[in-house]
C-alpha cells in the first residue's frame, strides 16, 4: 500500500523537488500535503480544497471523461428544427462541455458518465446542426442559426430546448451564470433564483 500511494503520487504530482532525489520518505513527505488535497478535493470534503483542486488544473475538460454510450435514434426529424433530416445524431441539450464548466468538473467519474448518458438531456438532432451547435450556450447557438456565416437555419423549438436546458441545469444543480437570464424570461422560465446562479 505505501508504494502505491508513493506510485500515485509520482504520477500524479511530480514536482522538481522530487524529481532531483532518490530519497523514498522525502518524496512521500514533499507531496504528502499535495494528495491529501487531491483525495479532500475528489470527496469535496472542503469547499477550499475543492477551489485549489480548480486552480491546479483538474477542472480541464476531458470528453472521454463522461463516457457516452452512444445509441442509434429512433426519429429521422430534428429537435431544433422540426424538419427530416438525411443523417440524425443524438445531442446533449446541456453539452458535456457545458456541464463541466458549470460545476461537473466536481463530480465523481461515475456521475460523469451517469449525467452523460441521461436520456433527459438527449434530443434527436440534424447532425448538421449538432455540428454547428456544438458546445454552445442557448445564446451563442440562437445567434450561430441565424448569424449569415456557415450554416443557417431556423430553431422552431426555441422554447421546448430552453425548457430541457433549464430543467436539466436545476437536476443536477449546474451554475446558470453564464447564461442570459433574458432569453430563458421570453419563454417563461425564470432562473433568478440565488441556488441557481
């Protein structure tokens, strides 16, 4: 067990320090501190580990991370735009990317790959407007359908995807922040409360 925990360590943590001496109990005394960090900020023992666990770089975003088990859709017509469409894949609502950078980098592997495979969040989409949609926001997607650069198209379900969006952010109790509050108000959802910010 202490040369596991010294092996994760290393592969984990190296530091110069540690990588100029041979000494075995000074590596384990010199990163000590960093993996009881590491262990409080994955358990979210503390909130101020949890932010130093942040800062040090494990809130990189890693697709493979959420494990998506893809599956084969039952409808040849888009979500967002109601039309039949020549090759269909299902979108994240709430992409991965999305949901990391508002809280999931928190979270365990195991609800990581339970988020991802919500069928909740999934919508038979176009495949060319999943392209174009890709890791966007509600606004930033709004503007992309109808911006003249690329790919336009109409979203028809405007509302109904504000709905699921909104939904899934309070399941999983996601930060709201970097959205706009006003395109959720035009179709009746308001997320000014504080526990969703």
């Amino acid at each position: 067990m202490q040369s596991l925990t010294t092996t994760l360590i290393l592969s984990v943590f190296p530091t110069e320090e540690l990588l100029q001496t041979s000494d075995r109990d000074r590596r384990e005394i010199n990163n000590a501190g960093y993996f009881d960090l590491f262990n409080d900020a994955r358990t979210k023992k503390s909130e101020n580990a949890a932010q130093t666990y942040t800062f040090i770089g494990y809130n990189k975003y890693e697709r493979h991370h959420y494990s998506y088990r893809p599956y084969k859709p039952r409808s040849s017509t888009g979500f967002y735009t109601n039309t039949s469409c020549r090759q269909v894949q299902v979108d994240h609502v709430v992409s991965l990317k999305d949901a990391h950078e508002s809280g999931a980098y928190r979270w365990s592997l195991e609800k990581k790959v339970k988020f991802s495979n919500d069928r909740e969040n999934h919508v038979v989409a176009c495949a060319s407007i999943n392209r174009s949609k890709g890791a966007s926001l509600p606004k930033a997607f709004k503007k992309k359908s109808d911006d003249g650069v690329g790919l336009d198209y109409e979203i028809k379900n405007w509302c109904g995807y504000l709905r699921i969006y909104f939904r899934i952010k309070k399941k999983y109790e996601l930060s709201l922040e970097k959205n706009d509050p006003i395109i959720f108000l035009k179709c009746g959802i308001n997320f000014t409360s504080a526990r969703y910010k």
